[in-house]
C-alpha cells in the first residue's frame, strides 16, 4: 500500500506543475482538480489508519520505584 500512496504524491505533485487544461492536435486534455486530488489523498490514509484500530496505542512498561534500584 506504501507504493499506492508514493505513487499518488507523485502524481499530485505532476498534476502541480502542468496546466489543468490543453489542447493537444485538436483534442482537449482536461486534467482532475489539485484540490480534488489531496481530498482523495486524504480520504486514502484515513482508510488505510482505520484499518488497524490497535496502531495508534503503545505499550509502555511503568515502573514505580525511586531512584534506588
């Protein structure tokens, strides 16, 4: 899944730097929205964090004696 969501950046990142909109030989090319595309980004780590409920709790070992051991 890490390589869906690289893959995603990167095509966010492509979709920054060319025009939302062309014309190529007659044909014009209208690309998604950029805001669109970090919504859906969004959307997809949400989902991928749901999936474990445990990931985000941590388990510590607490030890309550003094300075002296």
């Amino acid at each position: 899944m890490s390589t869906d969501a690289s893959d995603l950046e990167k095509k966010i990142l492509e979709k920054a730097v060319q025009p939302e909109e062309y014309e190529i030989d007659g044909e014009k090319v209208r690309s998604r929205p950029i805001p669109d595309m970090i919504k859906l980004d969004e959307h997809l780590s949400k989902k991928r964090a749901s999936r474990n409920p445990w990931a985000g709790m941590k388990i510590a070992r607490i030890s309550t004696q003094g300075p002296e051991r």
